[in-house]
C-alpha cells in the first residue's frame, strides 16, 4: 500500500514563502447545506483512492472520506455506503492520523 500527502501552507517543502492552490470542492451534506472542502490528505487501499476532505470553514471538525473514481479522465468524489469499506479506510486514516500526531509530538 501507498500512500500520498498533499501538504498546504509553509510546510510543503518547496522552500517558497508562498501559498499554494488548494483543492477544494463544493459538497452538500445530508440537510442540502453547501460546504466548502479542501482536500487534505490522499491515500490508496485495496487499489481505491480516497481522498481525506476537511470543512474549510471549520477545520477543527472531523474529516470525511471519499472514493476518487475516474471517468473520461475526470476524477469525482463519491461516497462511501459499504459498511466493509467504510470500516477499513476509517481504520487506515485512524492509523495514519495517529502516526502524523505522534511525529508532530516527537
């Protein structure tokens, strides 16, 4: 398994004080209310992509996960209904989010 990070701000690494373009998507929760959410984190598991989205108005919630599937070279967001898959990537980006906390602390 591999996985990928996509990081924003001053810790990209590129050495340039500089912001860099977010992703960000325009998501309807389950009330119909638009939100704005930016990509944070990507990572594969059983050869899906998911990607880790956060509330750019409200980066202390939770983040929510989504399948990247491609179509005609287009990529769209979709959602995760099989309890089975739902179950293991929240237990991947668990691990994944523990580990990025203790190198943080470390």
């Amino acid at each position: 398994m591999s996985e990928h990070q996509h990081q924003h701000g001053e810790d990209c690494g590129c050495g340039q004080d500089h912001e860099h373009d977010e992703h960000v998507f325009i998501v309807t929760d389950d009330e119909g209310q638009e939100r704005e959410m930016v990509m944070v984190y990507t990572f594969e598991s059983e050869n899906n992509v998911y990607a880790v989205l956060l509330d750019r108005n409200d980066t202390e919630a939770d983040g929510v996960i989504f399948r990247i599937e491609e179509e005609n070279e287009e990529a769209f967001l979709v959602g995760i209904e099989d309890d089975a898959e739902w179950d293991r990537v929240t237990a991947i980006y668990e691990e994944i989010a523990r580990t990025e906390n203790e190198s943080k602390e470390g």
